[in-house]
C-alpha cells in the first residue's frame, strides 16, 4: 500500500490525491506538517517539503509532486493525465508548471503565509500581501478563462494532470478566501465540474485545524 | 532549427544548453531577460521565465525546462537522460526538483538578485543574504557530496539530467561568486570532470554584462 505523506492544506499534495483518485490507486494518508518536520521526514526527503509516497513493501520513496506524478503515470496504464503527443505531453507539463509555479509563488503560498503561517505562530495577517494575493488571482482567472473558453480541458481536448494541479492550487486559495470568483464564470464552470468529482470530495470535507473555509467552498453548486 | 529564448546567468536556460549539447540537438540562442521581458515573450510565455524553445517550422513552443527536457527525452533517442526503471527515473526527477527548486531558492536567486538585479538597479547588495546564500550552499554541497560518495553520477550509475541541473545551478552560482569549495573534495572532482566536457565549453566562455566571474571560474582544473 501507497502512504502519502501531506498536510491538508498542502496544494502539491492535493494534486498527487487527486491524480491516485483518478487513476484508482490506493493509498493511506500520513499527516507531515513540513515547518515542524521530523529527521525521519527529512531522511525521506531531503528537500523537506510534501508530497513524499512511500511503498514500504516495495522499497519506493518518491518525493516531489512532478516525480510522483510521473512515476504513476509510467507505471499505472489506467486514465492516463499526461497523455498525447510529445507536443500536447509538453503543454500539459508547462501548464502544470504554471500552476504549481506561478500560481502557488503568486497566490497560493502568500495565503498560506498569512492566513495558515501567521495563524500558527499567533502573528497578524499582512492586508497589503492579502489584497496582492487576491488581486494577482484574478490574473490567474484571467488566463484559466481564456484557456477553458479555447479548448474543453485546461491543456487540451481531454482531462490531464494540468487540471488537477490547477484544480488543487485553486482549492487551497479557495479555502482561504483568496478566490473571488465575479468575472471568472469559465474558470467557475470548469471548476463546478471538478468539484462533482468522486476524487475531490475528500478534499472539500477535509479541515485544517482551527482554519475555517468560507461558507461556498465545499458547496457543489457554486 | 531550434531557437532558444535565455540570458546568461539563467540556471534553468544553462541546463537545457547542457541537455541539447549532450542529445547533439543543434539550437540557436536568443537573448530574453525576463525582468526586460517584451510582449512577444509573454505571448510565448504567459509565465514570463526563461528558457523558452521555439520551432518555428514545425510552428512548436515549449516553456518551462522540465517540460522542455521530457520533450526532448522523449523525441529524441540518443544519449537518454531520464533513463532507466520507474524508480530510478523518478530518483533522477526528485533530484531535478531538488536543485531546480531548492539550490535555486537557497542559493541562485539571492545571488542572482543581489549581484545581478542589484547591479543593474544601480542597488548596493545585501550583505548578509550574500553570506546566508553562501551558507545554504555549503549545506547543498554537502548533500552533493554524500550522493557523490554513493554513486557514480548524482542521480545513479550513469550521467542524469540531475548532474544537468546540479551543474547549471552551481555553474551561475560559482560565476556570481557564492561557491567556496573548501571541504567540498567530492563535489569538486565531479564538477571538474563536468566543467571539461564539449556541452560546458560554452557557458565557460559566456560573460554577463558587467559582472565578472571569480578567476577560478572557467579553468578546468579547479
């Protein structure tokens, strides 16, 4: 059996969830908060940081999302998420790391600082980082739009790993308020659609401690 | 042809330079510096970061280096750089990250921007991020020497696109003047070996604009 190991709150670990969800794979999950991690989780991974999948039967460990995501897909024939051409497997792949670059530096990991950081450590949020934040979600929505009102999924004409690492950097922003979604109603519908999704329900009733999500996020219809 | 889109001192660029030299894939380079970036760049790039591969008679762009090495990985057969098992292939991209995400954080990006941003700027560097990046290299290098210890190459029994992005990174790092190799014996011999290869000729030779490297830079044997 696969054991991830993740906090709830930690988008690259969503999209790993996600992407086993999609492709029927079991795993466990293993609670690892990397700001407080132990020597056993810097020896899994020296890098120190979420997602590590560990198959202890097998002697695998894989850290790092986009190695994660690779492996499953050589080795797990069913639903492939990086799939096509090596033109279309190279767009999937940009976009993937547009999400987990751009958007996480840009959004994600700024709401995490102030609003799941700062609240631990007992310190105010920074307004001026929160509005920054938020406004360069827009941009962010701006292009998802752009790119769902060109083609049926993010990176092309089928579901891939560009979606669901867009769909987790975008939950993660959602749960912490950071998502206005007014204007962005492509982006909505795509993101209504994966909401509905047998692999994202245990992500939307997931909680952080003491971090409360507002109320539309775990809604199906909004 | 193959036209790609870098500056000098990008450590992302340098690694895909190094890729397509070793695969003997002819490219062109134009010069692109993100933070001068021109519409046209962001129209090939929406994420605004060097490289970006270009061909334009087989009308194909590519962003991002990873995407751009599993591109090539995959179209191009010769001298393979993700090679080998699952495993060992996930081994290689965990390391991939490891340098493309924390050396670059840790060490490049406060070299680039104390020396190099600053510069241009006409901004006095920081000295203490100078010293602190300095710092987390030695921590890095020690890494690089325990892997070097183990195997023969940094990511296993054979040359990997992780000693590709290990070189790239510590390559601008030591062109900035934030490597001090003392105690460092491993680490040394395997980048001396790395520096006198026909793909690190090139970066050798290449200066940026008024910033000069520390003389022991481009000799091969130190």
């Amino acid at each position: 059996m696969w054991l991830l190991y993740q906090f709830p709150l930690c988008p690259f670990s969503r999209k790993i969830r996600l992407l086993l969800s999609e492709k029927n794979v079991p795993f466990d999950l293993a609670r690892e908060d990397p700001w407080a991690a132990s020597d056993m989780f810097f020896n899994l991974n020296p890098a120190g940081r979420t997602p590590v999948i560990v198959n202890a039967e097998k002697n695998i460990t894989i850290p790092d999302s986009r190695a994660i995501a690779e492996y499953f897909e050589e080795t797990v024939d069913r639903n492939p998420m990086i799939n096509g051409t090596a033109t279309q497997r190279a767009e999937i792949r940009r976009l993937v790391a547009l999400f987990d670059e751009n958007f996480y530096a840009d959004v994600t990991a700024p709401l995490l600082s102030e609003r799941m950081k700062k609240r631990i450590l007992r310190q105010p949020p920074d307004s001026g980082a929160l509005r920054n934040a938020m406004k360069m979600a827009h941009g962010h929505l701006d292009y998802l739009d752009w790119l769902i009102d060109n083609r049926p999924w993010v990176a092309g004409s089928t579901m891939s790993l560009a979606d669901l690492a867009a769909a987790a950097q975008i939950s993660v922003a959602d749960y912490l308020g950071g998502i206005d979604w007014a204007g962005h109603e492509q982006s909505r519908g795509w993101y209504a659609v994966f909401k509905s999704r047998p692999s994202f329900r245990p992500l939307l009733t997931e909680r952080m401690e003491t971090i409360k999500p507002p109320p539309h996020y775990a809604l199906l219809d909004s």
